[in-house]
C-alpha cells in the first residue's frame, strides 16, 4: 500500500467526531490542522487534546502540538479534508472550502445523515466530495477529552484518493472500508441514528435510555416509519449491526429483560456514551434532527407514504431546542404517538 501523501490532514469542524479522528491519525503521525469554533479551540488550547474508548486508549496530545484556526487558513493545501461540521452548515462549509482549497482537493464527509455530500458537491462542483459514515459514537467529556463509547469501522465511497490513506486509518486505530455504493450503508446507519432524537430528549446517557423500554417504543416507531418509506422507494438498507435492519423494531419492543439477553452487542456501550445530539440540545444549539426525521418525512413523501411521528419528531426537537427538558419514556411516547 503507497504511503500517504506527506501533506496535512484538514478537519473541518472540529466538534466530538472530528477531534477524535484528526487526533487518532495525529497519534498515528499524520500531520493535521484543525477549524473549528471558539469554544472547541479554547479547551483544546487549554488543556490540549484528550483521547479515550471503551477498549481502554488514553491519549493526550499537548496543546502545542496542536495546529488550530477559527477561519480556514488562505494557504491551506491540505491531501485530504475530513467535513465534520453539521448538517445544516455543510453549504456554507462547503463554500469556505471552494475559496480556498485547489481544485480536486477530496473532501470526504464524516457527517451524520445521507446527503450531505451532494449538498456540498452543488456547493462547490470542482471539490472532491466523497460520502462517508462513521458508525460509533463519540461524547466530549471534561478537559477537552473525546471518548469513543461504541463500536465500528469508519467507511468511505471507494475513490482512488481514499486508497493511499488506509494505511494512515489502520495505524490510527480506525479501519476504513471503501464500498462501490454507500448509500445503502448510510440508510443503514440513519435507522440507528433515529434514536439520538430520543436519546437526547430523555437526558440521559445512551446505554440508560436504550435499557427503558418506554423509549425504544419510540425508536422503534421511528424505525418502523423509515422502513416503510425505504421498501416504498426500492431502497435496501444494509446490515450495520448484527441484527437486520427489518428485525430492529421488534427487537427494540422486547421486555427489558430479554432485550437485555438479546441485544448484548448492542448494548455494549460504556456508561459515557450519548448522542451529540444530547449535547447539542443541552448547549441549546440547533440539532441535526431534520438529517434524521426530516430526511425520512422527504423520502416518505416522495414516494406516496406517511411518517407522521418522524415529521412529529422533528416538531419535538425544535420546540425542545428552546427550553430543553428531560422527559421520562412514558411521557415522551405519548408525546410522539398521540
């Protein structure tokens, strides 16, 4: 396998999921700049960058060491851009990339959803975007530390400027996997993802929630609404855990306790683990649930059927936003299916 071109790695959006793959491959001698906003970079530059999972890494990487900018530097010429901002800001990020970056330059998406990087590509046409999916979850905790809580390997749209990195992933702990065609993978992931919603209205962390019966009802709702609109436009979502996507609500139905017995790999989330979209809400910044709920409302609606409580998922999201509150199972499923 070619080494790596000897150019820096650029994140673009330095938030859970960027700070942790930039400072995985910076631990593995990939040279990396980081962009991201204020409140990021000041805790990165006091107290440098800390990484950790649930297989027991603990790393630091000294503020010195690290190379960050509130603006994307004017000279920047970086061999590979990994888009980690929102869902909502991939157009404008876009746009900033296009003014500064050279022609070709590949930027690969490690963005939750399943189009962000044709939102981009009509952004900016003479970039490289390229879909990714990132199937594990990365919570910030104190001291700008980025602790991976769950399991999976990073996967990417195959293109030949991914290929001379695998090396770089591999030594940096994250595995990528290049596929023909991602978006089966990535509607794979999205059914899972329907969950952040209800994990960040319940307040509590990921394995917590996913062990209240109450609030896997409503994921499994959600769920169950995806699937539907997904046979309706002849879409197959592909196996991202190991239990099929059309075994996912009935499994989420289960008593607790067979769930529990069932589940176990699933369940194999340390006690850190929640959804950015949990922290999202908590800071009372704007979510991704319109990537999510709204994105299965639109293909629903494109192809003759109804998602009423993805549609409504949405509502509860924007109205939370305002005046975050933690709602137990029982509530938050009346909320959604009445």
């Amino acid at each position: 396998m070619p080494a790596p071109p000897a150019r820096s790695v650029l994140v673009f959006g330095a938030g859970s999921i960027g700070c942790y793959v930039g400072g995985c491959l910076q631990s593995a001698g990939v040279a990396v700049q980081w962009v991201g906003r204020p409140r990021v970079l000041a805790r990165l530059r006091a107290h440098g960058l800390g990484l950790s999972d649930l297989d027991g890494r603990q790393q630091r990487i000294a503020p010195a060491e690290l190379r960050l900018h509130e603006q994307l530097p004017p000279d920047a010429a970086p061999a590979l851009v990994l888009l980690c901002v929102k869902s909502g800001d991939t157009a404008a990020a876009a746009g900033q990339l296009a003014a500064c970056l050279p022609p070709g330059t590949p930027v690969l998406s490690l963005q939750n959803g399943v189009g962000n990087a044709d939102v981009a590509r009509r952004q900016a046409p003479w970039l490289r975007f390229l879909p990714g999916m990132v199937p594990f979850n990365v919570a910030e905790l104190p001291q700008a530390c980025f602790h991976r809580g769950t399991e999976g390997a990073l996967a990417a749209q195959d293109d030949a400027a991914l290929r001379p990195w695998l090396d770089a992933f591999r030594r940096a702990g994250l595995p990528l996997t290049l596929h023909a065609d991602l978006r089966a993978l990535q509607w794979g992931k999205l059914l899972l993802n329907l969950n952040n919603p209800v994990n960040a209205l319940s307040g509590r962390p990921l394995r917590a929630q996913l062990l209240d019966r109450d609030y896997r009802r409503c994921s499994a709702a959600l769920i169950e609404e995806a699937l539907h609109a997904l046979r309706a436009a002849g879409i197959v979502p592909a196996r991202v855990t190991p239990v099929p996507p059309r075994w996912l609500p009935g499994l989420l139905r289960l008593p607790t306790p067979l769930f529990r017995v069932l589940a176990a790999r699933m369940l194999r989330i340390d006690a850190q683990a929640r959804s950015s979209m949990a922290d999202d809400l908590r800071l009372g910044r704007r979510t991704e649930v319109d990537a999510l709920c709204g994105e299965v409302t639109r293909l629903a609606q494109r192809h003759g059927v109804a998602a009423p409580l993805n549609a409504h998922m949405v509502e509860l999201l924007e109205r939370a936003t305002a005046t975050p509150r933690p709602a137990d199972g029982a509530a938050l499923w009346h909320a959604l299916s009445r």
